[in-house]
C-alpha cells in the first residue's frame, strides 16, 4: 500500500515563478516539466493523477514533489555531478 504523499504549500512568489517556468518558451524541458508537476501537486492531486495527466511516471512526481517540499525552489536545480569542471 502506498504512502500518503508530500505535501506542496507554495508561496504566491513561487507560484507565479513556477508559472513562469512552465509557459517560457525558452525554458528547458525538463524545468518547464518540474514546474508542471510542483503546480500540480499544490493542488492536492495524487501523485498517479498528476503522473497520468502530464504523461511521466510516478517515480519522476514523486521525486520532485518531495524535493520541493525540502528545498523549495532549490530543490527543483539539479545536483552537481562528479566530473570535470567546464
């Protein structure tokens, strides 16, 4: 049985910020999908609904629902990875 999922409270800043992300043409991808999923979820939907309704996988909502609930707006950058700098 699953658990019950992370809560996502956002400030009215970080909402209008993820709804930027989420409809700027020249934002990657993968950060336009971050927000979708982050403003999806201050909503109260499951993570299946969520999951469901934006195509990708519950692993991915879920992921991203709890590190934005940890970190905020930080939690939606990428982590550094091992390598050499650029």
């Amino acid at each position: 049985m699953a658990g019950k999922a992370t809560p996502v409270i956002l400030t009215e800043q970080e909402q209008n910020e993820l709804e930027v992300w989420g409809r700027k043409p020249t934002m990657e991808r993968r950060f336009a999908a971050r927000a979708h999923i982050v403003l999806e979820a201050a909503t109260e939907k499951t993570t299946q609904d969520i999951a469901l309704s934006l195509k990708v996988r519950r692993g991915m909502v879920s992921k991203w629902r709890v590190r934005f609930a940890r970190q905020h707006m930080d939690g939606l950058m990428d982590k550094p990875r091992r390598g050499a700098k650029v």
